[in-house]
C-alpha cells in the first residue's frame, strides 16, 4: 500500500494521455502507483468564492486538471529510470 509516509512524487503533469502512458509504463513494470487528480478550477474550501462568480475567461482549459503520480520510495529510482528511457524513446519517435 502507498501511503504519505512511504511515497515520493513521481510526476506532475497537466496532459492526460501524458499521465495514461506513464501509468501503463509502470503497471507493465509491476511498479505499484497512485494518482492524485486536482481540478484547478473548482473552487477552494478556503477561497469560499464558486467559480461561477470568477469564470473561465482567459483561463487555458487544456491546464485545468493537474495529475500527480506518486510510487513508493524504495521503487522510485527504477520508476524514474524507466520514465526517462520511455521520455527519450517518444523522443526518438518523434
């Protein structure tokens, strides 16, 4: 189990299929993982101002959700190993 105590962050991305194909690279891995997804735009328990007030005008949607992957400590240099082979792989492919 990944808990706050034995994880490290991985990734953070703003692109879904970004944060689809790191997630296949570490589940064909057996690497086990977790994703935290964050609505950039939903309103703040704190801020207490909906967003139907503050709108979307000017706001890039293609940033509106931010994906944070997180693995275990103790896999998180084979993970970033892996990542990057994969990053300079889709490099090379163009």
């Amino acid at each position: 189990m990944i808990t706050v105590f034995n994880r490290k962050e991985l990734l953070l991305t703003h692109d879904m299929q970004k944060q689809g194909d790191v997630r296949a690279v570490l589940q064909n891995s057996k690497i086990a993982y977790r994703v935290k997804v964050t609505n950039r735009h939903s309103p703040s328990p704190f801020s207490g101002v909906p967003r139907s007030r503050t709108g979307t005008l000017g706001v890039d949607l293609g940033r509106a959700y931010e994906y944070k992957i997180y693995v275990r400590k103790s896999d998180y240099e084979k993970a970033k190993y892996l990542l990057n082979t994969w990053i300079k792989r889709k490099a090379k492919e163009g």
